[in-house]
C-alpha cells in the first residue's frame, strides 16, 4: 500500500513539474536574442524618421545685360521676376550604418547625413515682369540658370541652419529609443566616414 502511494506522489510531482514548465513556456515572455543582421533590419526603417524637411517659398529675381569688353552695354537689360515654393531634405543613409552586438551591449555606426533633395516645384512657379527687350531677348537657359542658382541658396541656408546636425539628432534619438525597447543596456552610436560619389543631388521636381 505504501509502495502505491509512493509511486502516485510520484507521478503526482512529475505532473506538477511538467504542468509548470509548460506554463512557462507558453505565458511567460522570453526574451529574444538579436544578432547584427536583425538589428540591422530593424534600424533600416528609421531611415525615414532621420529625415528634416525645410520647406521654402521666395522670389528670384533676375537681370542680366549683353557685354562688350567686360562693359554693359546700354539698352540690353532683361530681366524677371519668378515666386516658387520648394525644400530642402536631409538624411541619413541607413543602408551603410555598422553593427556590432555584443551581449545587452550594442554599437551602431552612421554615415553622416547628408542633403538628399534640393527642389523648387516647378508647378509653383509664377513669373512675372518679365522684360520684352528685342536686343536681348530672355531665354529658357536664363530661367534655367536662375533656378539652379537659387538652388544652390537655398541649400546653403539649409545647412547654415544645422539642417545635418538636425537630422543626425533625430537618428540618435529614435535609434536609442528602439535600442532600449529590444532590451539594449549598453548603446553607442557613433558617426562613420564615408566616400560621397558625385551625384545630382540637385534637382527641380
């Protein structure tokens, strides 16, 4: 009789064991281990949040004259005047950052921002006073060279502004903030240098 209870404490304990393993298992929330490539795939979609937008509405205003010599030559002016909204777009590049995992510590390298878009829309474009000089007739190139001089303003605005330094806060902050949700206590992110290749990051829409 003794042996049958035994063997029933027994089994009872085995059951209870095994009951409580598989509750664990099955409520208790287990935390996930993070290799580089999953946390790679992970920042890639705050590539979109690093980005800053400064919005611009202004006015070009162009003259121009034909020259002799270096010297204006009189009743040659032509000039006009363009009002047009546009922006200028700042970002980071998530697709060239490092990773490197290391137990609850992580470091993450940047590719420094950079200005990805400079553009004048060229549906906003109104232009008026425009000279109707026979001698000197305005032509499209003239348009043309306007806008991308202005381009060029409003980009440099942009940047004397902290348009980078802006963009690459933002990354930090949101990157930190995900870190720290994935159950990171150590988190360092640091800027990488990288090659710029020429490229028309100038552009009209």
């Amino acid at each position: 009789m003794r042996r049958h209870n035994y063997i029933a404490w027994v089994l009872l304990g085995i059951t209870v064991l095994l009951s409580v393993l598989l509750f664990r298992a099955k409520y208790i929330p287990q935390k996930t281990a993070y290799n580089s490539s999953a946390i790679m795939e992970k920042i890639s979609y705050v590539k979109d949040l690093s980005l800053v937008k400064y919005n611009y509405s202004g006015v070009i205003s162009y003259k121009d004259y034909m020259k002799f010599m270096n010297l204006q030559v009189p009743l040659t002016e032509k000039s006009f005047l363009i009002r047009y909204n546009g922006y200028v777009k700042a970002g980071i590049d998530m697709s060239k950052a490092t990773v490197t995992v290391n137990g609850k510590s992580v470091k993450i390298g940047l590719p420094k921002p950079q200005i990805q878009e400079t553009v004048i829309d060229e549906k906003s474009l109104q232009v008026y006073d425009e000279s109707m000089n026979i001698l000197n007739p305005i032509k499209v190139t003239d348009y043309q060279n306007a806008m991308v001089a202005e381009q060029h303003k409003i980009k440099q605005d942009a940047l004397a502004k902290g348009i980078l330094t802006e963009s690459s806060d933002q990354a930090h902050k949101f990157i930190t903030s995900l870190l720290e949700e994935l159950g990171f206590e150590k988190i360092e992110i640091d800027e990488i240098s990288s090659i710029i290749l020429p490229g028309n990051e100038i552009k009209r829409k």
